[in-house]
C-alpha cells in the first residue's frame, strides 16, 4: 500500500479509520480508541481538519489562585506535561501578597504584508502609494463592513523597501484593528482585495499577502511584586535575579528560560481554541527583535528587596471566530474566565506565563526543578509500570522517597506491593 491515495478526503471517518487499520495493521483495540470524540463530537471534529480519524485527548486543569488586575481568577489550561498546573498555581499564590498581577494591553492590531515585485522605482512607487492611503482603506474597509461598524477595520498602512539595490521589493503593511478577533482572515482578505489597486499605483506585481505572526503592535504586559519572607528571603531573590539574567545574556538558557513561560502560555491558548503555533512563533520573534534571543521575562529587587517580575509578548488572541468559536469546550473554558473580550484573554494568558516562570526561576535557584517535577511525573512512572487503583499512589511515593522515578524500578516497587 502507497501513502498517495487520491480523493481521500473524500473517504468517511470509518474509511480511513479502515484504510489506516490496513496501512499498519492496528488492532481491533486500537481502533477502539478512535471511536470517542469527546464534547467536540464526530460531526464537528471532520468539519475542523481535513482527512480525520478522531479526536486527541489533552487534559484540562485549573490553575487556582490567580488575582488579575482586582479580580480573582480561575484559568483553565489544557497540557499534558507533569507539573505546569500546579506550577502556575504557585506562582499566582505567591504574587497575592502584593494584589497578584497588573496588566495593560495594546488594541487588537494584526497586519498583513503586500510584497510587490519589479516596481522601476520603489522610493517613488511607496511614496505613490501612501499618497493613495484613504482609497486603499476604503477598498480594504469595504471587505468587513460589520468589523468596520463595531470600531475595527483597515486603520492605516506601513510601506517600506527592502532587499538588494539592484533587486529591491515593496512591503506595505495593511494595520487592522480586529477587535476581539484573532483577525488573520479579516485581514488577509483585505490584503487580497487591495493588491490589485496596489499594482495599478506601483506598476509592479504583486506576490504575497498574507499577515505577520510577529504581531508587534499587539502586546500584552503583566508585572508582579513577590514578598521575599515568602520565597526564602532575600537570598533567594538575588539568586532568582541572577538565573534571569543568565538567561537575559545567553541564548541557551534563555531557550529553555522562555519555554517554560510558554508551558502556561500555550496552554492557555489551546484551552481556548486559539493558535498556539502562531502565539509561540510571535514570541520567539520578539525574544529575538534586538538581535539576540533573549528572556521574554525580567525580574529585578526592589528597594525594599522583594522581588518584581514582569512580562512582554505580542499576543494575538481572540474569543470569536474559527476554533474558539466552534468548540464547545473552548467555548466553557472562556465562560470559566469570565472572559468577554480579546483584551480580557490577552490579561489573563500574559499573567499565567509571568506565573509559570516565576515557580520554574524558584524552584532552579533553590531545590532543583527535578524534585518538585518528579514528584508530579511519579504517577505516570507509577501508571506506565502497570499500577491501579491505590497502588498509584504507594508506588510513586516510594519511587520518589527512593529518587528512582524510573519504569524499571516502579516495576520492582509494584511487585512487592500487596
């Protein structure tokens, strides 16, 4: 059998649930596990993505804890790794000292890029075209009358040049407000209509349009002040401030550093049916916008010697539209937030990072990560050495007393459990 198939798109879920039974030769038990589509059900997870076969399962905790911006929250975060949950939960206990996490957050601005090509002139062709500025939002505007009619639509435009001088390309930037929209479809349907019009003024061709995941006009910042007597006292601080700054100074570590803040991150956003890709791709961009990659993050000591972290990414979110639209349990998820708005999401999501990195920066510069994570990953160990019931629980207790969260030793635990 050959991977092409042609209008396999075509076939039905039982078709190709058949069909990749047959490629590699599944089991009946493992066919079984195809079978349950969950809340988001069979009908709407084939209308989501193309080609399916079922649905793939990621929990979903409740980070507690959370004060943002005066109000008490409750963020539900789908992940499968061991510890995030009770990570983000920590570091929002910790920062409620001080009234939890204070925010602001830019309008929703996505843009997308015009590329045009073979322009004679292109100092004179952008200067044309930002002449023709009011007729080319228009045009833009008239794609998404009801977004222009809530505030949003075409706000204004960027053009620039850029490449080699004997090669040299058209970028226009088209700057929509999406509201509470993510927004790529608004505008790159935009982007779309006006490219024609583009071409008439520059002469050139236009070749791509399509938006940018570095959604720099749309960022989110959240701070927070943490008591010293309530990490280990000063000391702590200090050591908490310099693994910050190893991570501010060398890519390596500001690798692992921001990942840890895109565990929360992510999580959120996949909650809530948005795009994760999108989000993280904007933020290690951003990471990266000075020419090195860098901490997302900084935390410093005030001058009382508390500690203040504070976080900056491009978050381009929304509540209405494609998944988060559509999913029922995303849908739930930004009801148990409380969320009515873009802005609202944005606070929150930028909050659960600054709060994830804040536990991971605590637990490295004290105990080690590993102690606090295996802890948590001790029950899988437990589960993946074929313990049930109660014994879940003996054997990762005994695991870890040990400090041997292996399979092969969780094996031995179990058999001399009774």
């Amino acid at each position: 059998m050959k991977s092409r198939v042609e209008k396999f798109h075509l076939y039905t879920m039982e078709e190709r649930v058949n069909w990749v039974k047959n490629f590699v030769g599944l089991t009946q038990e493992d066919l079984r596990l195809y079978e349950n589509h969950g809340a988001l059900g069979k009908e709407l997870s084939e209308l989501l993505i193309e080609n399916t076969i079922g649905v793939m399962e990621i929990p979903i905790g409740l980070a507690m804890n959370f004060i943002i911006n005066d109000k008490e929250t409750v963020v539900p975060i789908a992940v499968e790794e061991s510890s995030v949950v009770a990570a983000a939960s920590n570091g929002a206990r910790l920062a409620r000292r001080f009234g939890g996490f204070h925010t602001t957050v830019d309008e929703s601005i996505m843009f997308s890029q015009i590329q045009v090509l073979n322009c004679q002139d292109p100092y004179g062709a952008k200067f044309r075209v930002l002449e023709k500025k009011e007729e080319i939002l228009k045009l833009a505007n008239e794609q998404d009358p009801t977004l222009v009619r809530l505030g949003g639509g075409a706000k204004d435009m960027e053009v620039r040049v850029i490449g080699q001088k004997n090669n040299p390309m058209l970028i226009l930037h088209l700057i929509v407000n999406t509201l509470d929209a993510m927004g790529a479809n608004a505008a790159n349907t935009m982007a779309e209509k006006v490219s024609p019009l583009i071409e008439e003024i520059t002469g050139g061709t236009v070749n791509l349009r399509i938006i940018s995941n570095f959604a720099d006009k749309r960022l989110a910042r959240t701070r927070c002040v943490i008591h010293k007597e309530d990490i280990g006292g000063e000391e702590v601080v200090d050591r908490i401030v310099s693994a910050y700054e190893f991570a501010a100074l060398d890519p390596y570590r500001a690798a692992t550093h921001n990942k840890g803040i895109m565990n929360g991150i992510s999580a959120v956003i996949l909650a809530t049916g948005n795009d994760t890709r999108a989000i993280e791709a904007g933020a290690h961009v951003y990471a990266s916008r000075n020419g090195q990659y860098t901490s997302l993050s900084h935390w410093e000591k005030n001058k009382e010697g508390h500690l203040v972290g504070t976080l900056e990414l491009p978050l381009a979110v929304g509540i209405i539209g494609g998944t988060t639209a559509l999913h029922p349990k995303a849908k739930t998820n930004l009801k148990i937030m409380n969320v009515e708005s873009a802005r609202q999401l944005a606070e929150i999501t930028v909050s659960v990072g600054l709060a994830q990195n804040l536990t991971a920066l605590k637990a490295l510069s004290t105990e080690g990560v590993q102690k606090g994570h295996m802890k948590l990953h001790a029950k899988n160990i437990a589960i993946m050495a074929g313990a049930t019931g109660e014994k879940i629980d003996l054997v990762a207790n005994k695991i870890v007393e040990a400090g041997k969260v292996r399979v092969d030793f969780a094996k031995e635990v179990l058999s001399q459990t009774p």
